[in-house]
C-alpha cells in the first residue's frame, strides 16, 4: 500500500482544499469553515502521495474526546486504502493525547463511510435527526465513536 506523506494544513492550503471538497461533496463546507477551524487552533492535516494531495482531515479536542470534524479522499483516489489511513492517522493522535474516545458524524446515507468506520471498531452511537442538508430538506446523521480506553488497557494497536 501507498504511504501517505501528512503534513499541517495552513492557510494557504485551503483553497486547494476547498476545490477538493466541492469535488467530494455535494454539500462542501465553505472555505470560512476551513479558515475557522485553523485559526481556532483545530488540528488539520494533509495527505500526500508523490507531491500530490490526495486527502484532508480536521480534528477538535475537546477535553478527554477527539472530534473528527471532516475526513476527505480525492474522488479519484478513493477506493485505494487511503480513508483508512488517514482514519488510522486520526485515531494515533487520540492515543497520543490519551484520548477516551473518537466521535464523528457521518450521513445516514453514506454507506461506504459507515462500512470504514465500522470496520475499524467504531459503533454506532445515535442518529441526530435532520442534521445534514440534503437534495430533499434534511438528511439523519449518524453518531458514532472509538473508546479508545479498552485499546489502550489491551495494549493493542489498530495502527
């Protein structure tokens, strides 16, 4: 597999990050999301193979849990293990602060997320009703978490 090179996102990263997520999603976070999020001191990384950018993440602390606040794969670099690294880079950051636990949203209709997720020892929490936009009103969304606490007691390692 592919290694990621992974570095900080900066300021100067987010419009490329920006065209990314427009190109990712069909409701993309606004690039004064990105902008927020850095100056407000979120941990936000990108992830590289051979120079090019190929995916983002942005992660909040918040006391004893870490929030994974948007993850993206270049559409066209999906498929290829990539979402699991990145999500393997963000779990290693919550052990490294000793984090309790990883929570996420993720949309009730993004199957293929919640497939990673689940594969990696993320559970399903709750569904926050009405929480996304969508074509149609509002879409759920899916609330789901790695304690973190039992992988540390075992002394295992997803990573």
């Amino acid at each position: 597999m592919t290694e990621l090179a992974i570095s900080q996102m900066q300021l100067a990263d987010v419009d490329k990050v920006w065209q990314m997520e427009k190109q990712a999603n069909r409701f993309p976070w606004t690039k004064g999301n990105f902008e927020d999020c850095l100056k407000g001191g979120y941990r936000s990384f990108l992830y590289s193979v051979a120079d090019e950018m190929i995916g983002y993440s942005v992660v909040q602390s918040v006391l004893d849990e870490v929030h994974l606040l948007n993850i993206c794969v270049k559409p066209t670099s999906q498929g290829n293990g990539f979402g699991r690294q990145i999500l393997n880079h963000v779990i290693g950051l919550a052990l490294e602060q000793s984090a309790s636990i990883v929570v996420l949203e993720v949309r009730a209709s993004n199957f293929r997320a919640q497939q990673l997720y689940l594969s990696t020892g993320f559970n399903e929490m709750s569904v926050r009703r009405g929480y996304y936009p969508a074509e149609q009103g509002r879409e759920d969304g899916v609330l789901m978490g790695l304690e973190l606490g039992m992988l540390s007691q075992l002394g295992q390692n997803l990573l």
